[in-house]
C-alpha cells in the first residue's frame, strides 16, 4: 500500500537516510521516496500508517497528521 507523510525537519541527505532507515527497520522490504524539498515521504509497505508515523518521530522527525 502506497502512504505519503508530511514530514517537518527533514534538510539534507543525512535527514533522508534516518527516515529511510527508520522505515526499513520495521519492513525491510519498503520503498521509500523522500522529497526533501517538498517535505513529504512516499512509502510503499503493508506496515500500519501509524508505525511508519511513529518509527519516523521516534527519529526526531515531525509527521503531520492526515488531511
């Protein structure tokens, strides 16, 4: 399943690899797309939107909620 997150205090690559690793470490097999410019985390995997929100806070990372 295909989930966007609007992701606040993401800036530069390192940024980008925490939030994808942070996804891996619960489905390792998810595809994971940052757009750091725009701020969003596109995330193909069957893990409940709330553990991929959650594992990418816990990074220190800020998840909008849905809209």
């Amino acid at each position: 399943m295909n989930q966007t997150f609007d992701v606040q205090g993401m800036t530069c690559g390192h940024c980008a690899r925490a939030v994808t690793q942070a996804v891996k470490t619960l489905d390792a097999a998810a595809e994971v797309k940052v757009d750091l410019a725009g701020g969003k985390v596109e995330v193909q995997s069957q893990q409940p939107r709330e553990a991929l929100a959650r594992a990418i806070e816990e990074e220190g990372y800020r998840v909008a909620a849905p809209q």
